[in-house]
C-alpha cells in the first residue's frame, strides 16, 4: 500500500529542502549585512557632507526612512546592490520548488492528500508560508529583504517537523478518511502559513516602528533594533502584515467551518468545545481582534501590530501544544 | 456609514475609511436630559473601544475550557481531576470551570459583545440604507486637495466629453450622477463598492444568525446513544436509550419513528493494531410502515432519517453462550464485553438468575487474539481483530441479590454476598465452541464471538440555520475585506472664446478618492484617466499638466 521507494524520495527532498532554505536564509541575511554596512558607511559620509555643504541628497538621507527604501545610487563610487539577495530569492524559490515535491511525493507514496499527521501539516504550511511570501516579493508588494525574517522561522519549523514530529508515510486513521479533510485542513494550512507570515511581518513592523522613534529620539538603537535600519518602511510593513491576515481569515473562517461540517458527519455534533476547537476560536476571535483595532483610533500601529503577533502565537499553542499536550478529538498524530 | 464629507481632511477620510467595524454614530441632541446616563452607558458598551475589549475577553475566557477537562466532553477526565486535586477542584466547580462554556462569567461575555454588536447594527444598517438611496454627492469645488488627481485641456466637446465618460463609468458598474453646470459642462460624480459595507453587514448580521442556530440546538435539540449488538434491532423512543441528552425544550413527540437493525459490524486494522475501516451494516425503516434498506454505517458516513442522524460511535465484542442448568435448560445469552485498551481485551460477566436451582453467573475477560503465559497461566490479547478468541472465565454458584431493589450493573457483580465460587479462583479457559463442565452440574459453552456497536442519534434543527448563518459569515468577509470603497469626479469646464490662452478648449479635471486599498486604487484610477484621455485627448499645445498619487 505505501510506495516506500517515493516515501524514500519525499524524505529527501525534505532534506534538501531544509538545505535550500537555509542556504537562502543566509544569503538574505548575507545581503542585509551588507547593507547595513553601506547605510553606515553611508550615514558616515551623510554626516560629514552635512557639515560641508547641505546638499539636497544628504538632507533626505538625513531624513532616514525614506533613503533606506532606495539608497541613493547617485554617486558612482557608491558600491553596487549585493547580489546576495538575488540569490537567496533564487534559492528560496527553487526550495519551494523541492519542498512541492516533497510533499507531492509523500501524498502519492502513501495514496492519499499529504496532509494527514503533524510531520506533513507542519511541512505544508512552512510551503504555504515560502509560497505566500514568494508571490508577495513577485508582485512587488513586498521587498525580498524581509527574506532573511521568512526563512529562519521557515527552516526551523521545518526542522522541528522532520526531527520530533516526523512519522513515516502511513494510512489515514478512519476518523480522517473523508473529503473534508482535503478541505478543512488545506483550509487550515493555507490559512496558518499567511496568518504566521503575517505574525512575522507583524513582529518586524514592531522593531522598525521601536527603531524608528529610537532614531528620532536621538539614539542609536541596538539589537535587534539595530536591524530596522535595512527594513522596509513601518507603513509598508503594517500593510503587508495587514494584507496576509486579512487574506488569511475568511480562509481561517472557512477551514473551521469545513471542520465543523466535518465534526457534524464524523462526531455527531458540529461544535463540542474540544481543544482543538476551542483554540481555534480563539484564535479566531483574536483575528477578528487584530482586524477591527486595526481600524479604531489609538489601537491601529503598535496595539495591532502586538494583537497580530498574539494571533500567531495561539496559532502556535493550538498546533503544538494542543496537539501534543492535550487530548481531544484532534489527537490523531 | 456614510463617505466623508467633502471638506474633510485626506486624513479624517483614511480614518473613517478603513473601519471594518459597527461604530456608534452619535446620537441626535434631542435626547431627553433623563435618559443622559442610560444613554452614556450605551454609547460606552456600543463603542468599538468595548467591543475589542469583550472579543478579548472571550479569547480569554475560552483558554480555561481547553486546559481543564470539562464534563461536557469528557466526564471521566473531572472525576480523576477531583481525586487528583481534592482541594482545588471543588472551588473551581463552584466556578464553574469543569463546564466552562455554560459557565455564567462565559455567557456574560458573549452576551454583552452580541448586545454591542446588535446595537451597532440598527444605525449601520439605517444608516448603509440610506446610502444606497442617496446619489453620490456633487464635485466638490477644489479637487487638487483629493488625494488622486488629474488635470489636462482638450479640443474636444464639453458635453460630448460627458455623456462618453459617463456611459463608461456606467458599464464599469459604477454608479453615475452628472450634473450640468451653468456656463456650459459639467460634473460627473460616481462611486462604487457598496458592497464593502453591505458585507461587513452581512458578516455581523450572520454572527447573530449563527448564535441563533447554536441556541435552537441546545434548546430544541435532542442526542442519545444506544448499543446494539449484532442481530438485534432498535427503534427510536427515548425509551430505547441507554443515555440521553435531551434539549431544555425538547419535545419527545418530535422524534424521527424509525428503526434499523444491526445485521453485521466490521472492523479492519492494521498489522501494528492501529484500526483502518470501521463499518456497521445496517438495516432500516425511516418510519414503521416503510419498506426496509439497506445502509452501510461508517465513520464520517451517518445515517440521515428526517432530522435524526445516526452515528457509530463506538465497537466491542459479544460473546454468545449457553448455559446449561441443574435440570438441563438451556439458557442463551449474549454478553456485551467491554473493551479495556487497544488490543480488546473486554471484561465480561454472566448473569444467569433464571437457572433452576442456584442461581448462576461468571465473570471473566474476553481475549479476541489470545496470548496465554504458560507459566502462570494468564491470558491476554495481542491483537484488536479476533483472530484466536477465548472466554476465560471464573463461575459462581449461589443468590444474585436482584431481588433486593438495589440496582446492579448488567456490566459488573456488584454484589457478591450470595454467591460462592464454582470451582475457587482458577479461571477457565474456553475457546470458541469449547464447554465447561461446572463441578456440581451445569455447563457453560462459548459458541462464538459477535459484536456490539453503540450509536448516536442527534436531532438538531439549529444545524441548517448555523450552517446558513456560516455561508453568510464567509461571503461577508470576503466582500468586506477586499472590496474596496471608491469615489471618483470628473468635472469638464469649456473655457469661453474669445481670446486668452486655451480658449475654445475644453478643461478636464479628474480626481479620486478610496477610502482603503490606496496603491490598488491608484493603479485603477490612472487606468481611468486614460481611459477619460482617449476620450478626451489632451491638446498638443503645453497645458499645465499634474497628476499626483499618494
């Protein structure tokens, strides 16, 4: 019934997709070293410049944010983008690329959807995460500079799926055998890879906001404050991080309703306040949370922005430790 | 909600314009100097500064209900929490805690939101109505504060310029007004994406349809379980029940009359135990009169009669023996064992009050993969499917006590004053059509091994409208988050002739404002100034030409 020579070939692959990730996670963080130096060296010959003559270019540089986006390219002797960025995008896209056969392997090994237990859950919602990431540098919504910020938590999540929650390619328990599995849990995959990326992007408008008052203050922010400098703008960061969950939570939405449709057909009731359940309202109510202060005065920047991050971190609890703590009806793997 | 009045600032309107939410509108200055506190208590409870608040609450009102185990899913798991924490769970049972989603400190929480959400709803609703009767309002006179605009002179007829762009913005699914001004010309203001609130509605007005539907289950709803064993038959009355949970407002009278039969339970596993397939065949008569089917009962796979579904909950064996008396009766039963662990090994007892003389029962373990230790002599199972079955069983000979108005569980011998072992402790082994002479007359055969199945049957006529309420809540999500509210105006002044620069010329100004999505809405409003352009081409001659995005 398993195909162990293509579960073999999806194993490998998930091996090789940690080590494309990684390799793309130190690119990124490659290309950021690099461009913290030059805004340095920059902020260096801005500061001298300024003393000499007050020239249009070194007022903006002064003015900070705004250069960091597009640092200024004319002066000739100023050194060329680092291509170390191109090629972590390179990597990080064909890991994504692996990591899909992996996973397409895994499914076709065992003769069902790849999404059965928490070694292939964990898997596809770090592809979801990359994928969403990916498409968002493609379309110019996001700069690849957040790379570096993607792809850590990405290999790390993978990590944790292939040591501790790996389980080899099996059958599907009766419990899970049905359609709505396809659709609640790819629902929920979907949904847990943006709302997470979100939570990253979240977490990232926090430090540059702490590192943009810093600056305005007059001091020299520290780590991790320190790496703001190289990130895109608080308001392009509040955006995107808004933009994922808000793509994230009528799937997010949805996936509990398949669940419960679900529940209806396998448990006899469609809701029961099983842990699983009950952290996914929370979570959901916690969305719901971060999407309604976006929008009130005096909770939208930072306030939201803290709401986001907590709404990953339930997600995280509801996976990990709901999963492997606590037993429920969900205590499949 | 209404747009922005002109006048307002780019920065009031972004304000007004990303809220998702059910903001109070003020109320008018008429209201009575009494009811001033009622009012203020009103307006704090219906404020979205509240309304996050409570969402929070609940958030975390809902953590303790996963962390402590809670009767309504699983009773067992407070009984050992009490033994495990005979201080503290007392206290939190006052709370509470061990049913913490009927709690009161629960219900307060959701009760409270959905009073705030209702309240915003009422003037949100009024209030969108009105928008959707009201035209889009006139151009207003400087349009360079806008935070999209454009602006350029053209050869082309004023009037002509309008009824083309008009037609335009028409067949974009825009809604259109035009308004002619005096000297020739005219404004053309057009909006679109009502449908942002008429979702964000929609999506509320669900939450209340969904608590509605939750409430109709708990109140009107109906669950029982039952076990069958293989053969017999059950037909729906409370009666027929081993347990139920009835609705507060349950009327027994709204029961589905049917009934099916359990011909045959199956169940698959793994080579590791792990089970694969569970199916219980079935048939089944929606009512009395009807014609019977057949129905192949799984997991994930109910049996849907009316508004009754009938689950499998649960499977185990039932052994089937005779037992011989002192006179030579023969005296069958089936015996529901119940199973201990993963492998099936289920205890089982014998009852058997109607055996001439003494009365008779047994008690024992049944094994569907038998393992015995040769040295002590102890059986076990090694294997869920029953692939080697043995009844082991210990007799006893004397008075069952049932007479005496105490109740006994059919699945335990609760009282074994009367009763004197057969042949003292030694268990005996029997295998399947194996027989054991008891010492002192009687016998008992194990003839074979059948099965069990429990089911539950649920009524909930709050599951439809849960279900509609849930359709709607995604539908209005995703109109409310990503469409996107827009206004545009396109004012064409012919400049006068007769001399001066330009004149005989056209003037085009068009500007825009979006209340989210501002770099989606720049990219859409450049298309549609191109799109005014081609109508209205720009002269050749240097116009003071602008356009400015933010």
């Amino acid at each position: 019934m398993i195909d162990e020579a293509l579960a073999r070939l999806s194993d490998n692959l998930f091996f090789g997709t940690v080590l494309l990730y990684a390799l793309s996670m130190l690119a990124f963080a490659g290309e950021q070293a690099a461009r913290r130096t030059r805004l340095v060296e920059e902020s260096g010959a801005a500061a001298a410049a300024t003393r000499l003559a007050a020239s249009r270019r070194t007022r903006a540089m002064a003015g900070g944010p705004s250069t960091v986006e597009e640092p200024p390219v004319a002066d000739p002797a100023a050194p060329r983008p680092s291509r170390a960025g191109q090629v972590g995008l390179v990597l990080a896209a064909v890991g994504a690329v692996v990591h899909t056969g992996s996973v397409v392997t895994r499914g076709l090994a065992a003769d069902r959807v790849p999404w059965g237990n928490m070694y292939e859950f964990s898997s596809m919602v770090a592809l979801a995460a990359v994928v969403i990431f990916l498409v968002l540098v493609a379309t110019g919504r996001v700069e690849r500079s957040l790379g570096a910020f993607v792809m850590l938590p990405a290999v790390l999540y993978l990590g944790l799926a292939g040591t501790v929650l790996y389980t080899a390619a099996g059958p599907l328990v009766p419990a899970l055998d049905s359609y709505w599995i396809q659709i609640h849990v790819f629902a929920a995959i979907l949904s847990s890879g943006a709302f997470l990326l979100g939570g990253i992007v979240a977490l990232l408008y926090l430090l540059r906001s702490r590192h943009d008052s810093q600056v305005a203050e007059g001091r020299v922010p520290r780590f991790p404050m320190s790496m703001g400098s190289t990130l895109p703008t608080a308001p392009v960061l509040d955006r995107v991080s808004y933009a994922v969950i808000a793509f994230a939570f009528p799937i997010w939405t949805f996936a509990i309703i398949a669940g419960a449709i679900w529940a209806e057909a396998a448990w006899g009731r469609y809701w029961g306040w099983d842990p699983k359940e009950t952290w996914s309202f929370i979570t959901w109510v916690l969305y719901a949370g971060y999407l309604h202060a976006r929008a009130t005065a005096g909770w939208k920047g930072t306030r939201a922005a803290w709401i986001g991050v907590i709404g990953a971190v339930a997600l995280i609890i509801n996976y990990y430790v709901v999963n492997i703590f606590i037993v429920g009806f969900h205590s499949y793997a | 909600m209404t747009l922005a009045p002109d006048q307002q600032t780019t920065r009031e309107a972004e304000d007004s314009a990303s809220r998702l939410s059910t903001a109070p509108q003020p109320l008018g200055p008429t209201d009575r100097q009494l009811m001033a506190p009622v009012r203020r208590a009103w307006r704090q409870l219906t404020s979205m500064r509240t309304a996050l608040l409570l969402l929070f609450l609940l958030a975390l009102a809902s953590i303790p209900g996963s962390f402590l185990p809670q009767r309504g899913v699983n009773p067992v798991l407070v009984l050992e929490y009490f033994d495990d924490h005979p201080t503290l769970a007392p206290i939190l049972d006052r709370l509470g805690f061990f049913d913490s989603f009927a709690a009161p400190w629960f219900a307060a929480v959701y009760l409270l939101l959905f009073v705030s959400l209702v309240g915003c709803l009422g003037p949100r609703i009024r209030l969108h109505a009105k928008a959707l009767r009201t035209p889009p309002p006139p151009v207003p006179r400087v349009l360079t504060r806008m935070p999209s605009t454009d602006r350029w002179e053209t050869g082309s007829d004023a009037e002509q310029v309008l009824a083309q762009t008009g037609r335009g913005l028409r067949k974009g699914r825009w809604r259109v007004v035009t308004r002619p001004a005096e000297g020739g010309g005219g404004a053309i203001s057009a909006e679109k994406g009502y449908l942002r609130e008429t979702g964000n509605l929609l999506f509320h007005l669900s939450l209340v349809g969904l608590l509605v539907g939750i409430a109709m289950g708990g109140l009107l709803g109906f669950q029982g379980t039952v076990l069958v064993k293989e053969g017999d038959g059950f037909a729906n009355s409370v009666f027929a029940y081993d347990d139920i949970k009835p609705g507060r407002r349950f009327d027994a009278d709204r029961l589905v009359p049917f009934s099916f039969a359990l011909e045959d339970f199956r169940a698959t596993y793994a080579d590791d135990g792990k089970a694969l397939t569970f199916n219980a065949d079935l048939t089944y008569k929606d009512s009395p009169d009807a014609a019977s089917q057949p129905y192949d009962l799984r997991v994930n796979h109910p049996l849907s009669i009316g508004g009754a579904k009938t689950y499998l909950l649960g499977h185990g064996y039932a052994p089937k023996v005779v037992v011989t008396d002192l006179e030579g009766n023969r005296l069958e039963q089936t015996v529901v064992c119940l199973p201990q662990g993963p492998t099936f090994l289920s205890t089982c007892v014998v009852k058997v009050p109607d055996a001439a003389g003494e009365q008779l029962a047994f008690e024992g373990v049944f094994t569907p993969t038998t393992v015995q230790d040769p040295e002590t002599g102890r059986v076990t199972s090694v294997y869920p499917a029953p692939e080697a079955p043995a009844l082991t069983l210990v007799g006893f000979r004397g008075d069952l006590n049932l007479d005496n108005g105490l109740p006994q569980s059919v699945y335990a011998l609760d009282d074994r004053s009367g009763l004197e072992p057969v042949d003292g402790d030694t268990p005996h082994k029997l295998l399947p059509g194996e027989t054991w002479e008891l010492p002192g007359g009687g016998s008992i055969t194990f003839v074979e091994t059948t099965e069990w199945a429990t089911f539950q049957v649920t009524q909930d006529p709050g599951k439809v409208v849960a279900l509609v309420a849930s359709t709607g809540m995604v539908l209005g999500l995703c109109l409310s988050l990503f469409v996107r509210r827009r206004r545009v105006w396109i004012r064409v002044t012919p400049v006068p002739a007769g001399g001066g620069p330009g004149s005989g010329r056209t003037v085009v100004e068009v500007a825009g404002l979006a209340r989210t999505g501002a770099e989606a809405f720049a990219d859409e409003f450049t298309s549609l100034t191109g799109r005014v352009r081609e109508t209205a081409p720009p002269s050749s001659s240097p116009t003071p030409e602008q356009q400015e995005h933010t």
